[in-house]
C-alpha cells in the first residue's frame, strides 16, 4: 500500500515534459502557446473562486480582466524563468503542469507568502468546536474528549482511504456518514439528496467504503503474517484502483504478483479475504479493545453502525458473510436489551 | 465556524500536493454537513481539467480557438441568457436503449466553450441563433446553414461556433474565426466529441 499515491496514478498518461532547459521550455512557449494559455486559462477560472482568494492580492490587478494577466505571467515565467523540476511533483512533469494554479501562485509570491494569503481568511478551529462547550460537567467533558479521539482517528483515515483507491471512494464514505457526523459534529442532517444510479448500487457503493474504512481505521492489514487471501485482497481493494465502477484492481491481475496464476483462485481466495477481513471488523464491534485508542464503546459502535448488508452483495459473500451479519445483529440486540 | 474548503484546496487534497495542510484540510471536509457534495463536485473538476489537457494533447487546433472565447467573455461581459440552445435528434432506437442518456436539449450561455458528448450517428441541432453557425474540425471549416450537424465517425472533434449577429457569414477558416472571436463577433462555442461505446460492465 503506497503512502504516496495520488489521484489520477491509474489514469491515462498526459503530455510530458522532459526537457526543462530554458531553450525548451521557450519553443513549448513558441509552438504550443494556445495550448498552455488555453490549460492556465480554465484552471484558473475554475479553481480560483474571487470569493475566497482574489487574484489581486497575487498582484495580478493591473487591468480588469485578473485571469489574463495571470495567464500571461505564468506563460512568461515558464517560457524564461528559473524552474527547477527537482522542485516540481514529478505527476506535474507533464503539461498537467498548466491545469495547477497553486503552483504558479507560489511561484509568483513565493511558497511562503502563498501560503499565509491562503491563511488569513481563516481561523484554525479545533475538530471538535462545534460541541457545546458551555458544559463543564466531567462525564460531558470525557464524552467531548471521546467523540474527539474518534474524530481524529477517522479523520486521519479518510486520506488513507483516498490514498488505498481513489476519489469517489471518499465520497461514498463521506455519503455513508452524513449521520454518524452529524452526531459528532452537531448539525441537523437534511434528507440526503437521491443517488444518481438506483438505490441498491448507491448503497453498495457506501457499504465498500464503509467496510474498507473500518479495515485501515484498525489496522488491519499491518503485520506481516497475513494470510494469502487478504494479501490478494489488499492488493486488489487497497491499492490505488482507476475512479470508476467496480473501485478495485482486477483480482486475477492483483494477485498475480502473489503467485496466484488461476483467475478462479484469485476471486476465491479475494473472497476469503474479504470474509477474513469482515469477522475481524465485527469482532472488533464486540470487542475492541484497548490498544487501538481510547472509547473503546464508542469505537465498536461506530464499527457495527458502518457494517451494512449489501456488502454481501458487493463482494458476492455468500452464507459466509450473511452469517458474520447475522452475528452483528445479534450484538445490537444485546446491546439494546 | 471554520472556512469551507476552497476549489483550490479540494483539488489539491485530490492530487495529493497539500503538504502541510493536509490535516487540516481533511479534518475540514469531514466536519463539512455537505463534504460529500463539495468533494464530489472537485472530482468533476479535475476530471474535465485532466479531460481538456488531453483533449488539447490529441487536437492542438482547438485551443486556439476555445481559449479566445473564455478571452472574449471576460472583455466583452456579455449576459449569460443570451446563448442558444442544443438540441440532439435521436432515432426512436437508440431512445430505446437509453443507458442514462443524455438530455435532449441543453442551454448554451454565451462565452461557454462546453464540451458534449454525441453518439456517432447521432444529430445535433442549434437553435434559436441569429448569427451564423460554422463548423470547424481538424481538416475543414464552413458555415452550417441547416444548423444540424451529423456525428460522423472519425471526424471527432467538431467545434460548432455562433456567430453573434446575423450577417457574419464571412468566415472562411479557423484563423479568421479566431480574429472575429477575438473582436467579439462569436457567441459561444461547442465541442462535439464521439461517443465512445460502453464497456458492459461486469
């Protein structure tokens, strides 16, 4: 599981740049000028809301048309300026460069001076602000302070999520937990908008995320004796996977690396995985014990209350997995008596 | 009440170049009652940012063109109602087939240089212009008089450009577009690409 993925790892390959000589980068500027300009033109448009940054305080207020002399600036500075791609994200060595004003922002006011612009607007405020701090009773405070650790654990997760698959899986979880963050957070949830495609594969889509949330919020796949089937697993649902329908790496392809040469091994042993993965997730929403954070009651809720059926469904379970939900079930029965 | 995430800052949470900021920004968009949709909708953005930066790699003819329009609407502020309408003319079958299609018509404001997505064989039609209609692809330009324009296969892409005023029927290539573009003469623009068959999915 790469730490360093970003999106578009699975995509299709843009236009490169490998020569970032000044004589080079001047016949780019000569030859494929309507090109950059056209690139810098709709990212700047697009991505730079005057409401929240204005271009002026870049210095760019010269005349009243700011994305032009953006455009025209960020053309000259990379037609005769001083770059360094040592300095520049190698995903950006590619004419992708001109779709990043964040980049050529920096490069005009410096990093620096960037990134305080980008902070004045905004005041930092704690995760958990928003829950009444009027109180100062001490079981109200411990109940913040859970809540809190909870936040943050899930918190540093949900870019973990994004960095194991890709983008649509964030919003599926973030879809998925409109609820329970209410609930952290103290907003009034609204009747969530309706899913684009039918109901069933809306919810699908929230149950992997959910599911594979809860597999990297407890580390489960730290550790090195980890049995074959989640390896493949792991391989083909946690590692970076293109934005689109089914949101894993083909099994067979997955766990070839791992020995496995029959396609049907693979999406038995994926299965398995799968399975393995889920009876340690529901055991963990009996008993969470204490060695992964505070709360533990808290944390086995949030873990029962992320587990949905159609998960059985997504991954084609079986009696194996009806039977782990069926078990979960029960405990929320006990819970509740 | 802590600042909505900025487009900004969503696309480069997307791209993984928040560096320092990264936990905060993430911790942003999940206490965000409508992070779901903010994010969704930054995933559409670089999707059509990635899509135009290839789009331009495969059809450098059409930059120069698409970039001046987004030029023109900023200097000549011109009001968004006054666009035009795009309409697609199916054939009862492939209605019939219909996997999420498309709208029928969609409005067009003036200075969008949008892009649409057209089966081949499929027929568009512009309408309520008054200013000619010309067509532009890699290899030939002229004015579409019958204001329909038949998706061919292979001729993909097809920029339909409106003219803002009746009368401007005197363009005659790419170049002279651009230099009436540029004095404020077009409208708006579209881009036609083919439809790529569906992958059945598994």
């Amino acid at each position: 599981m790469s730490d360093s993925r970003t999106y578009g790892e699975a995509e299709p390959r843009f236009r490169v740049i490998d020569d970032w000589s000044l004589a080079a980068r001047a016949e780019l500027a000569t030859g494929d000028g309507d090109q950059i300009r056209a690139l810098l033109d709709a990212s700047f448009s697009t991505l730079l809301d005057e409401r929240d940054v204005s271009l002026a305080r870049y210095g760019f207020n010269k005349t009243d048309d700011p994305v032009s002399e953006a455009v025209s600036w960020c053309m000259d500075r990379f037609a005769t300026g001083d770059l360094d791609p040592a300095q520049i994200d190698p995903q950006h060595h590619s004419f992708r460069l001109f779709t990043q004003p964040g980049f050529w922002l920096a490069q005009k006011v410096g990093a620096r001076a960037h990134a305080a612009i980008r902070h004045e607007q905004r005041r930092r405020v704690e995760v958990d602000e928003r829950i009444d701090a009027a109180s100062s009773d001490d079981a109200a405070e411990d109940a913040r302070q859970s809540v809190s650790t909870l936040e943050s654990d899930a918190v540093r997760t949900l870019p973990r999520l994004h960095a194991s698959t890709c983008a649509n899986m964030v919003t599926f979880w973030l879809q998925g937990t409109v609820k329970i963050r209410g609930e952290w957070f103290g907003w009034a949830v609204e009747a969530p908008d309706p899913p684009v495609a039918s109901a069933s594969e809306a919810s699908k889509r929230m149950a992997d995320a959910l599911f594979r949330f809860l597999v990297l919020f407890w580390e489960m796949l730290a550790g090195p004796d980890r049995a074959l089937s989640v390896q493949v697993c792991e391989a083909s649902c946690f590692s970076p996977c293109k934005n689109a329908a089914p949101y894993w790496n083909d099994p067979s392809e997955a766990a070839r690396p791992l020995g496995v040469v029959a396609a049907s091994d693979a999406k038995r042993l994926r299965k398995d995985g799968v399975v393995a993965l889920l009876g340690a997730c529901v055991d963990r929403a009996h008993d969470p014990g204490t060695e992964r954070g505070t709360h533990p009651r808290l944390r086995a809720a949030f873990t029962r209350r992320t587990l949905r059926k159609s998960l059985v469904d997504v991954y084609r379970l079986g009696p194996a997995g009806t039977k782990l939900f069926a078990e979960l079930d029960a405990l929320a029965g006990e819970e509740r008596s | 009440m802590s600042k909505e995430l900025t487009p900004l800052e969503l696309d480069e949470m997307l791209l993984g170049l928040s560096e320092g900021d990264a936990d905060e920004q993430w911790a942003r968009l999940v206490s965000d009652p409508v992070g779901d949709r903010r994010w969704a909708a930054a995933v559409l953005r670089r999707a059509e940012l990635d899509a135009l930066v290839m789009r331009l790699h495969a059809h450098p003819w059409l930059a120069g063109p698409l970039w001046r329009i987004r030029v023109a609407a900023r200097r000549f502020r011109r009001d968004a109602s006054a666009g035009f309408e795009l309409a697609q003319l199916g054939s009862p079958l492939f209605a019939q087939l219909g996997q999420g299609d498309p709208p029928l018509s969609v409005e067009v404001a003036a200075g969008e240089t949008r892009v649409f997505s057209v089966a081949a064989g499929r027929v568009v039609e512009v309408r309520g212009v008054a200013g000619t209609v010309y067509y532009a692809t890699a290899s030939s330009f002229g004015a579409l008089p019958s204001l329909r324009w038949k998706m061919e296969p292979g001729e993909s892409p097809v920029l339909l450009a409106v003219a803002a005023r009746a009368g401007r029927d005197d363009l005659h290539d790419t170049a002279a577009l651009m230099a009436a573009i540029d004095a404020g003469e077009v409208l708006a623009a579209v881009v036609l690409e083919e439809a790529l068959d569906r992958e059945i999915s598994r």
